[in-house]
C-alpha cells in the first residue's frame, strides 16, 4: 500500500478498528505496578502499552548539574527492542532523546521543584508496544507515576493527539491513520485550566482543522483525566 | 496529620481523597496547609493523599512522601562513608547527613573515625540543623543517642509514622506489647526492633500490616487482631 492509496474510513465514517472520527482508543491505567518504585504507573491505551515509574527526589549526580534553587526532572523515554514489528537498537537515539525532551518540558510546568533544592526526580517510561501515540501515552503515564510518588503538583499533565488522514480530521490517530496520513497534532494539557503545556505539529493543519483537534483533544484530555484519577484512588482503596 | 487512622469527621470534606491540581472549593479564607496551594483565589491539592480540615487550616495527609529533614527530629542513620574527620549517614532523605567528629559520643582522634563506627553500622542520632538547601548536620550528643548494636532496622514511610505511633503512644505500646521487644521510632521512618527472634518476627509482620494498610480504617483492630 503507498502513499494515498489507504483509506482510512469506510462509507458509514466508520474507521478501521471500529471508531468514528472523534472517538479515541480505550484507555486503561493501573498505578503502582512497579514495587521498588517511589511511584509507578501503567498504561494501556488501543494496542500502546508503557510503564511509568518515578524514583526520587534523590541528590542529584554529578553536582554539576545541580540547581541550587529547585529539583531538575530526569526523564527518558525509552521504547523496548520488541515493541515494534521492526527491532528496535536498544539506547538512546534521536527520536527517544526528542520526546524525553518534550515530555520534561510539559512535566516541569506543573511539578513544584523549588521544594526539592538540588535534588533529581528521575522519571523513567519505558514503550512495551507501540501503535502511535507513544508520547501521548508516555507523558500521562508519567504523570500518574509521579502522583503516585507523591510528588507536589499543581495539576496532571494529560496528553493526547488528534490528526488529519484523507483530509479527515481524527481523534487519537492509530498505527495506519498515522502513517498514511498527512497530520498529527499531539498536546499536553492540564485538565483542570485547559492550558496547553506541550504541543507539536507533524504535518500540515488548515485553521479550521487545527481548531476542530484542538477541541477534540481537550474532550479527551478530559475523559483520559477521569481515569487517571479512577487510578490513582483504586490504588488507596477509594474514598477513605 | 491525623493520630490515628479514622479521620475526623466533623466537616463533610474531610479524609476524601485528593489527587494533584483538584480544586477544593469552599474554603474562604482558610489557610493553605501542607500540600494545598492557592492559585487564583482557589484552593488546589498539589498531591495525592487525605483532605484534612483543622480549623482555618486546609491540608493534605500524603500517601507516599520521601523524608525531609527537620532540626530536632530523631532518626536512624545508616554510615555510608567517612572522611578523617566526618561520617556520611543516610537518613532516607534526598540527601546524606554529616556527622563531625566533634559532635560525636566519643573522643575521637583526628583520622581513626572507622575505629568507631564502620560503614553499614547504625546509629540513633538527632538532627542538629538543616540549611535551605537540605544538607543536614547529625549529632550523637544527647540522651540515649547511641551506636545500634544489636536488633534490626525496619523501613516504614515517613508519613505513616503517626500510625505506627498511635494515639499517645498506644500503638507503639501495643507493638511492644505484640513482641516483648524495645523499639524506637526515627521520624524519618527507620523503626530500630530489639528483641527475641520471634518477637521481632511478629513486629516485623505488623509493621507490613501497618505499611500496606494504613490509610484504611480499622488498623487498631487488625493490629490486636495479629495478638491473638
């Protein structure tokens, strides 16, 4: 199949895993799975599965890069060698350095470092599976993770995206949707203000387009909310 | 925080359960306690845990916390190293605690601190001072601060100790009780047990009881459950 010819709906605007445009993939999040972890998280979300897990505040090493006046985040993302049909070298590489990166960035907006002075939050999310949307799903496990780690926090960082294929605007794009397609507009925000706190744009979005994903991805930001906050109060039993 | 594991209940918002960036709401002129912020004129929980009202004072009871160190508190120290002059102790806090020479029990020459206490050893000391940017001072100097020589250290989470301690000491004693053994408490969650094997064996256990269901009611009752 090239470029073009993939269909992304059939003539009922039903898509090929069964949702309609505006519909996102289930999501699934259970806290806690990582014992030895301050705190953990994992997610699962269509056919994307990762883990999340948060040690620390610990001193930070070596001293140089240390802040006086706050914590530093040590994020890295990481995709297993066996979550994709291709293998993936383990390591570092360009791609998994990018989204450590962005997801830093939308984490520090909402974590209260200055309580931690010189010290390291070390956030790990490691992809088990990946049918596009990885980031998505790395950044709200994080932010689960670091919840369950009791990590101040002014609000949850929830990430979604939404895309264009076929000239379709689409919620939360799948593996085909997003290969063939011709945008993805992946977001973090924080569900209690609406703010935006991570956007990237792969691919071209007219106005209208751009604001129809804008307004998909906060409906589900809030829906994904619900059951990031569903997780978290089934790890401590509920209301107490 | 709450002495016991019933939270009360005398406003209807109390002992719910908060996460990160939850608006409170209905809280006018209270003050903002420990995990609770005021962004825009409301209340918000910055982390996961038990909302506590106590009088004009909203705050949070966290369900997972790391140690942070305060001027005064009793802990347990781990050595982790030395310098001719200095211990390095891990007090479960993001940073390790210094302990000079100077402040320690004995007269120690300059260059034979190993002669005293080794790494890996314990030792009940007290916090002495704590600067803004966590590096804190241990001291040995004091009543009953001492070298552990015999029992176990046990970890519990620091924000759980309230639990362990009970209402006036009474968990603690029902503990002691539980496995005819001397135990101390360090605030930063290093329980010190010193007793026959069995009866060290039993707090043990009632110690994991106490860790994995503190936040839910009834903890006394599992507790005297385990003595019978």
């Amino acid at each position: 199949m090239g470029y073009g010819d993939y269909q992304c709906m059939d003539a009922n605007g039903i898509r090929e895993d069964g949702r309609k445009a505006d519909e996102m993939r289930a999501v699934e999040i259970e806290c806690g799975v990582i014992p030895v972890a301050d705190g953990s998280a994992y997610i699962k979300w269509g056919k994307n599965e990762a883990i999340a897990a948060v040690y620390g505040p610990m001193e930070a090493h070596p001293r140089k890069i240390q802040r006086q006046d706050r914590a530093i985040l040590d994020v890295r993302y990481n995709m297993a060698p066996f979550s994709t049909t291709d293998r993936i070298r383990p390591g570092f590489n360009r791609r998994s350095r990018e989204i450590s990166k962005v997801t830093k960035d939308a984490l520090e907006s909402v974590v209260d470092l200055e309580l931690y002075p010189r010290s390291k939050i070390r956030v790990e999310i490691e992809i088990i599976c990946a049918e596009a949307g990885t980031r998505c799903c790395g950044i709200t496990a994080a932010s689960v993770a670091l919840a369950d780690a009791g990590i101040p926090m002014s609000d949850m960082v929830v990430s979604v995206a939404a895309g264009k294929c076929n000239g379709v605007v689409l919620m939360d794009l799948n593996k085909p949707e997003d290969n063939y397609g011709e945008a993805d507009l992946p977001m973090g925000i924080l569900p209690m203000t609406d703010e935006l706190v991570f956007l990237q744009m792969d691919g071209d979005l007219s106005m209208e387009e751009f604001k129809l994903c804008w307004d998909y991805n906060v409906k589900a930001a809030h829906d994904v909310h619900a059951i990031m906050v569903d997780a978290l109060q089934r790890r401590y039993g509920g209301d107490v | 925080m709450s002495e016991d594991s019933t939270p009360s209940e005398q406003d209807s918002g109390a002992g719910r359960l908060v996460h990160p960036g939850e608006r409170l709401g209905g809280h006018e002129g209270a003050e903002a306690g420990h995990g609770v912020r005021r962004i825009d004129g409301q209340m918000v929980a910055m982390r996961m845990g038990n909302l506590q009202e106590n009088g004009q004072m909203v705050s949070i009871d966290p369900l997972s916390s790391r140690y942070v160190p305060r001027a005064g508190d009793l802990v347990i120290g781990l050595v982790e190293g030395m310098t001719n002059n200095i211990w390095f102790l891990d007090i479960g806090a993001s940073f390790n605690a210094i302990l000079p020479m100077s402040l320690a029990p004995w007269k120690v020459e300059f260059g034979a601190v190993r002669e005293h206490l080794n790494v890996g050893e314990a030792v009940l000391c007290r916090v002495q001072e704590v600067d803004e940017t966590q590096s804190a001072v241990a001291t040995m100097k004091g009543m009953g601060l001492r070298k552990l020589k015999s029992g176990l250290v046990e970890q519990i989470p620091p924000h759980i100790i309230p639990q362990v301690i009970g209402k006036g000491g009474s968990m603690l004693q029902a503990l002691k009780d539980l496995g005819d053994a001397r135990l101390v408490v360090g605030q930063n969650g290093r329980v010190w047990i010193d007793g026959e094997q069995d009866g060290m064996r039993d707090i043990r256990s009632a110690l994991k009881l106490i860790r994995d269901t503190a936040h839910l009611p009834g903890l006394r009752e599992r507790i005297d459950a385990l003595g019978e």
